[in-house]
C-alpha cells in the first residue's frame, strides 16, 4: 500500500486549517518524514475531533476502535486519512496498541475523566500525546527503548503545556485536567472552584507547579532528540521549542490561563523558528544531571513495551533529499505571515 498523492494532499489541507503549530514545525522536517508524519496526525485529528466534537462521544469512540481494526488489518475505511494512516502503520511497524492507547484517551475525555494525581495525570498525557511521540519516533526509524522512552517524555510535556494554558476554558466547559490533588493541597475544592473558575493565587501556584514539571519532561525529551536523524532534529527541536514558549507566556501573563488563554504570536513563532536557520546543536544538549536521571516512567512503559514486541516488517522507502533548512523555514515565515493576516480578518468580520 503506498499513500496517494491526493490522500497526503487532504491531510496537508486538513492541518493547516487545524493544528497551526504542528503544520509550520512539519515544514522544517524533511520530506521523507514530514509525508507520514502529515499522515498520522491527520489521523489523530480526525479521531480527537470525532470525538471531542461528536454528539455521542461513547459512539464515536467504538467508531475509531473499528477504524483503527480496518487499519491495522490493511482495509481502511475509504477517507484520505485512514488509507494515509494504514500505509504509515504498515510501513514503520506501529504496534496497534499505540494508536488504541490514543482512542482509550479520547474514550477518558469523552467520559469527563478527572485525575486525582500527578501519576494518573502523566497515564492520560501517555495515551493523548505520548502515542503520537512515540509514532512520530517510528517514522523516523528509531526504535530503541531509550528513544522511544524520550519520546513519550516529549508528548507528555506537550500536553502539560496545553492543560496549563487551557485552565480556564477547560474549566468552562466543565471540565479539570489539574491534580486534584494538587488543588486540595492549595485549599481548593475542584467542585466548588469550577462552579466559579477565577484566578487566584492557589491556580497560579498549581500551573506554575505543572509548567516546571513539563520543562522537566522537555529536558529529559532532548536527549532522545539528539538521537533521531540528524535531518530530523531541527524539526523536532522546533516542535519542542514552539510548545515550550506557550509555557514561558502562561508566565508572562502571571500564570492566569483562566482570564484568557495564553497565545505565542506570530512574531514570537518566527523568533523560534529563525534559530533553525542557525541551528547550533551543542546549544541543546541535556545537562548531565539530566542525563544521570533519565529512567522510563511508569506510565509510558507500557509504549515502550508495546514497540519492543513489534517487530518492522517492512523497510520504509529510501530517503529522498531534503530541501536546505533555509528555504523550509522561509516556508515558514511565509506561513505565519498568511494565518497572521487571516486572523485579522476574521477579527474584523465579528466587528
């Protein structure tokens, strides 16, 4: 099974109205992987949005599971993500578990799951993110352990990130990501606050508390990073760099992700992305207590498990050469430039 050009071409078009971030960081990323990777988080998308924007979530969740068996078995369903997502599958050897695990947390958000600890919290960011690292990791050819450990590491953090800057509107819709544990230490009970989710000086000390947990997890990703394909780290570097400055603006606005969501602007992101076009490497690599420190967590070992019994059936088509990181980042910048003015439009259209 080979993806066709129209398939990549619907799932290219479906990112880069949905997933701004992840479609200008695919842009840094060689050919050779930024096609399957387009692919898969297309996939991802389709399934996130199946659910989290479906009338009856429980149902759309058994959907994806039969999707996902179709898949897996090389007989998608007849849509431009789901043929893209099956050859990626078959190509890179991804253990049906790992995709499961990213349905079961979509299946945890559509029944409101909250998470009492930290623990259970790094078991949801596992299944809604870490999945996806360790996929993205398979496609770059890497399999080993360590790697695929550092990975999971890298999707969790991301994931910390958004629930540090969706607090507040995730608590409009009803819902918790923060420990509640967390927040009973602070003084807060998690029913009471979100009957009238404000700002305080407890939230603050929580999300500051998570955003210092996910540099962590950044810190322990680079190493994994500095494994991958040398023509594939800049991309990543850049992925990693992009999530982490929306933490550095949950800071700059006082750590109130309630009163309104933190978002880096199009100056910031072209700030990040630009220092690919001088991309030092030594300038990212762990500190050696992180290094000392590194282990697998318990809660993403299952992953690692899971791609240590999958064998790869099939060796992945031949690299072809990448476009020099100059013009990709160009793309880039022009990209940003693009949604910045589209977005001023739209702004203008609601006066």
């Amino acid at each position: 099974m080979t993806t066709s050009a129209a398939d990549l071409a619907a799932c290219r078009e479906m990112l880069k109205e949905g997933s701004h971030t992840f479609h200008a960081a695919s842009l840094v990323l060689p050919r050779w992987i930024s096609d399957p990777s387009v692919a898969l988080y297309a996939f991802c998308r389709v399934a996130d949005d199946a659910v989290d924007l479906g009338v009856d979530r429980a149902a759309a969740v058994e959907v994806l599971k039969d999707r996902l068996d179709c898949i897996c078995r090389g007989l998608p369903m007849p849509n431009p993500a789901d043929r893209a997502f099956a050859d990626v599958v078959s190509r890179y050897g991804i253990p049906e578990a790992v995709p499961a695990a990213l349905i079961e947390g979509l299946d945890w958000d559509a029944q409101g799951r909250r998470y009492e600890t930290l623990s259970d919290l790094y078991s949801y960011c596992a299944r809604v993110a870490g999945t996806v690292g360790v996929m993205m990791t398979l496609v770059m050819g890497q399999r080993s352990p360590e790697v695929v450990a550092r990975a999971c590491d890298l999707g969790c953090a991301m994931q910390l990130t958004n629930i540090c800057r969706d607090v507040g509107e995730d608590a409009r819709n009803g819902r918790i990501y923060l420990p509640l544990a967390w927040m009973r230490e602070a003084g807060l009970d998690p029913d009471q606050w979100l009957k009238n989710p404000e700002f305080n000086p407890q939230i603050a000390s929580i999300v500051k508390r998570l955003i210092d947990t996910a540099d962590m997890l950044y810190d322990r990703a680079t190493y994994g990073i500095a494994n991958l394909p040398r023509a594939c780290r800049p991309g990543i570097y850049a992925a990693r760099a992009l999530y982490a400055e929306i933490g550095r603006e949950v800071e700059r606005a006082g750590l109130d992700s309630i009163s309104s969501r933190a978002v880096v602007s199009t100056g910031r992101k072209l700030a990040v992305l630009a220092r690919m076009l001088v991309f030092n490497e030594t300038e990212w690599k762990p500190a050696k207590n992180v290094q000392n420190r590194l282990g697998d967590m318990a809660e993403t070992r299952f992953l690692v498990d899971a791609v240590i019994a999958t064998p790869l059936r099939e060796q992945p088509a031949a690299k072809a050469a990448s476009t020099p990181i100059e013009s990709k980042v160009a793309w880039v910048v022009d990209l940003f430039s693009r949604l910045e003015r589209r977005d001023q439009m739209m702004q203008r259209s609601r006066v």
